[in-house]
C-alpha cells in the first residue's frame, strides 16, 4: 500500500498523529530529499530506510516501487514540504499505484497553498491554484492576466527573487486589484501583506523579500462580494 504523507511548510510541530505513525509503520520511505527528510524523521525519533524519488527519477522508481508495493510492502511518499504532488513530485507514483490497483491513502495535512488562501482573507469559496507563475516574461504575463480575468481567488506559488517583476506586471494590468504576498507562513517571519500592487511592490522594493512566497490575486470585481466575504454554508440560498 501507498501512504502519501504531507509534511511542515516551516513549523515542525505540524505534523499530525496519523502522520506520524504511518511514517512509523511503513517499510519505506519514498522523499524527493532523503537528507532532508532526514531531519524531520530524526526530529521525530523515527529509523527508517528511505529511498529518493524526485522529479528527476520518479518516472524510473515508481515502477520499481510499484513492485515493491504488490510484493506486499508499505510505502509512504512524502516531499520536501507540505503535500506530495502539489508543485512537488508525487503524482505520478500515485497514478502508477492507482494504476495497479493498490491502496492509496492520502493523509490531509499541510500545504502552503490553502493555508496562504485562507490566511489572506480573499474569497475562499472559489479559488484557483495555478502552481509557479512562468519564469518568462510574456508566459508569466498573460498568467496573470487570466488571473485578473478570473471570478474566483487565484492562488500562485512564487519565488522572491521574482515577486517584484509579477507586482510590477499586476500594477499596469490592474492598478486596482487586491493583491495578497502570504510570505514564511508557519515560521517566525509570518507576513500576510494585502494591498494594491504598487503599493505592495513599493514596500518589497524597500524590504526586499526573503523566503517562500505565495501570490494571491483577488477575483474579478464582479465575484467580489462587498458585504459577506466569508459565507457560511447556511448562507447558501
Ligand atoms: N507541496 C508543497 C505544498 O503543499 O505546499 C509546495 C511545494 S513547492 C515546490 C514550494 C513552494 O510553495 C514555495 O516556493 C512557495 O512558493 C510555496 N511555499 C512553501 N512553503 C511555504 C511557506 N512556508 N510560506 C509561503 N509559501 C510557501
């Protein structure tokens, strides 16, 4: 069988029970860093074997661990942070698994993408997830332009290195959009910061960004709700 078992996104203590005893029980762990998984299964008290499957040899281990799994051992996938699969190597071990007809369970836990959504008090009832913006300069614009068309929240991973020129690219596409930068979430240097794009590029020229970036686009003003942000299911109509 296949446990997929996401991992911190910053703040070791977030690691559930549930995780932390498959990770106990299993027979082998498959990380996309096995010295960095190292290190969490250490701080955890944890001996086990682990073997790298990243986005580089997935295509060639799956089958092997595949192999493996039908000959009766357990495997728990983990990446590097957060949930495997999720801009992070995964998927393809587990369609392979699904594939074979193994069992699969996927833990819930963390992932830095619902956790940036939810903290950067956008619309939460309709959201996009798109991944890393596009290092090119005109991929990545018309990207962000189909997230300032889109009714519903989009949610960007990004790097600091490039948050200045997607800010800058979101300042003349749409001068007036509410613009999320959910920064180090989990760690000491926690920043949700909300604003127009250029005022949030003028504060990032300033204090120029360390550490990991999420970029959240608010919906187009039409989806926007000005007075319930945050709906409940009884206020479904
Ligand atoms: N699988 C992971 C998950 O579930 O969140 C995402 C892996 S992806 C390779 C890494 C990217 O996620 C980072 O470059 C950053 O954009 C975002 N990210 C990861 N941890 C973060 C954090 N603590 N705060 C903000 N963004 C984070």
């Amino acid at each position: 069988m296949l446990t997929v078992i996401p991992t911190p996104i910053g703040n070791l203590g977030d690691i559930t029970l549930r995780a932390l005893e498959a990770l106990r029980s299993c027979d082998l762990v498959a990380a996309e860093d096995t010295r960095h998984t190292g290190l969490l299964l250490k701080h955890y008290e944890i001996s086990k074997p682990q073997i790298s499957l990243h986005e580089h040899n997935e295509a060639a281990r799956s089958g092997m661990l595949i192999k493996d799994m039908l000959a009766g051992r357990s495997i728990a996938l983990v990446s590097d942070a957060g949930m495997p699969a999720i801009s992070d190597p995964g998927g393809r071990l587990i369609h392979s698994a699904r594939q074979a007809g193994l069992s699969v369970t996927v833990l819930p836990g963390p992932c830095a993408a619902l956790t940036a959504l939810v903290g950067s008090g956008l619309d939460t009832e309709r959201f996009c997830f798109l991944g890393f913006l596009p290092h090119k300069a005109g991929r990545r614009q018309r990207e962000l332009a189909a997230a300032l068309a889109r009714q519903e929240t989009s949610v960007f991973y990004e790097s600091p290195h490039r948050l200045g020129k997607s800010l800058a690219q979101l300042a003349e596409l749409d001068p007036e959009r509410q613009i999320c930068v959910a920064r180090e979430l989990t760690k000491h240097f926690e920043e949700y910061r909300n604003g127009r794009a250029v005022e949030l590029l003028a504060h990032y020229t300033e204090h120029p960004p360390k550490g990991e970036i999420c970029l959240l686009i608010a919906a187009a003003p039409e989806r926007r709700r000005a007075t319930t942000p945050h709906s409940t299911p009884c206020d479904a109509p």
